[in-house]
C-alpha cells in the first residue's frame, strides 16, 4: 500500500509538470490504479501542492504530543501486572498503571507479544481475558 501511495504521488508530480488538468490526472490515476487510486480529495491537495512547488512526496513532521504511555516503565509494568495475575483484564491493567486502555492494549500486542489466540485451547494458553467491547482474547505466555 506504502508503495502505490508513493508510486501515485510520483505519477502526479510526472502530471502536473506537463499542465495535465486535474480532470486529466484524476481519470488517468483511476484508469491505471483502479479501486486502489487514491481519492480524489487526497489527489486534489498533492496536485496543488505540487503547483506551488513542493517537490517532496512524504508528509511533513505534525506538532503534536509525542506519545509517552509506551514507554520502558510502563511496558515493564504490565508484563509485571499480568505475570501476577494472567487473569486480569486490560482495563484493570490500565487503571493500576495510570495508562490508557489503548495504550495498555498496544504494549500487550505490540511491546510484549501477547497476540489473541482460539479460544479452543489448542494452544495451551493460560490466560483470558474480556474487555468492555466484548472481544476475549487469550495470551499465550
């Protein structure tokens, strides 16, 4: 997906150097990339972007918090928490650590590995939990 995002920002820059009317490179970017074109909204601005003078094809850095809820402590917190306690659910993880049940889910995943598997027992998982959206995940450990 990354590539034909690049590969289409290539194609509009190619497009609008000529003169192409943004009619012109919107049908042309629909006929070769059919339902994975990008929109026409998300066309629009990269066609004037690239009219101005822009010439870079990535996004440019946004203002904003970074994110300090994944972070060293709070990773080792939760595999500490759940370690002593498999049982417990993602909200009381979040709630201990004073963390979002987002950023508890992402350090589960992502940080620690703990993916959700069949609820069969085919893989020997020692752990189950539920959260509010009504999902059970089991973690393999």
């Amino acid at each position: 997906m990354e590539s034909t995002k690049i590969e289409a920002g290539t194609n509009i820059k190619f497009l609008v150097k000529p003169g192409w009317e943004n009619k012109q490179i919107i049908d042309t970017l629909e006929q070769v990339y059919g339902e994975d074109a990008p929109k026409k909204s998300t066309t629009y601005i990269s066609i004037n972007r690239f009219k101005s003078g822009r010439n870079e094809f990535e996004d440019e850095p946004r203002s904003g918090r970074p994110s300090t809820s994944v972070c060293e402590e709070n990773i080792d917190g939760v595999g500490d928490t759940i370690e002593k306690d498999r049982r417990i659910a993602t909200e009381s993880v979040a709630d201990t650590l004073n963390i979002s049940v987002g950023s508890a889910r992402t350090i589960l995943v992502e940080s620690l590995g703990k993916g959700s598997f069949p609820l069969d027992g085919s893989l020997g998982c020692c752990a189950q939990i539920s959260c509010k959206q009504g999902y059970i995940f089991q973690w393999k450990f």
